[in-house]
C-alpha cells in the first residue's frame, strides 16, 4: 500500500478522548445514511469509537437522529450505527454515536 493509500491514525489527545482514523486513501468508507425520510449515501472523513465526521452539502441541524450503515472496504466489516448530530459544518457533519454494531 502507498502512502497516499493508507489512512491516517491519530492518537488520544487532551482534546479527543478517543483515537480516531481518517480516512484519506483510495478506497473511501461510504455510508448508508438514514434521517428521518432522507436516505443517501456520503463518504466518511473520520471515525472514531464514538462517532464519526460525514462529508455532504446536504443542510442539517444540530440534534436531529441519524442511522449509518458502512463497510470497511479492506476487511468487508459491515458497522450499523446511530445517533445524534452534534456539529454541522461547510464540509459536513459530525455525528455522536449512541449505539455502535459490528456485524
């Protein structure tokens, strides 16, 4: 694997309570996203164990419910997920998991 293809670790800080990868290679993590009646598809940016950064242009509010489906392209493990949007940017969303499965 080159060095544009691997993703990125990076470390417990003071600031993250969990180490998180981001995803920067050239198989992408896309996730089946569910909120309310709106189902599409977007590429995540980073994960960590309690939640995950979504890249879209899509217009959300903070507190609104989400449900993730996603398979790590490598590995073929499928994770199911839900939660809680709790920040909006320019580039997307970051989304605070309450529940995590690994399937």
């Amino acid at each position: 694997m080159g060095a544009s293809e691997q993703n990125t670790i990076i470390e417990d800080s003071q600031a993250r309570k969990d180490s998180r990868i981001i995803f920067n290679g050239k198989n992408p993590v896309i996730a089946e996203c569910s909120i309310m009646n709106s189902h599409f598809k977007a590429s995540i940016q980073d994960l960590c164990t309690s939640g995950v950064f979504i890249s879209t242009d899509r217009k959300f509010s903070i507190g609104q419910e989400i449900s993730l489906t996603f398979c790590f392209p490598k590995s073929g493990k499928k994770m199911m997920a839900s939660g809680k949007i709790v920040r909006t940017a320019y580039s997307g969303i970051g989304v605070k998991f309450n529940i995590l499965f690994k399937n």
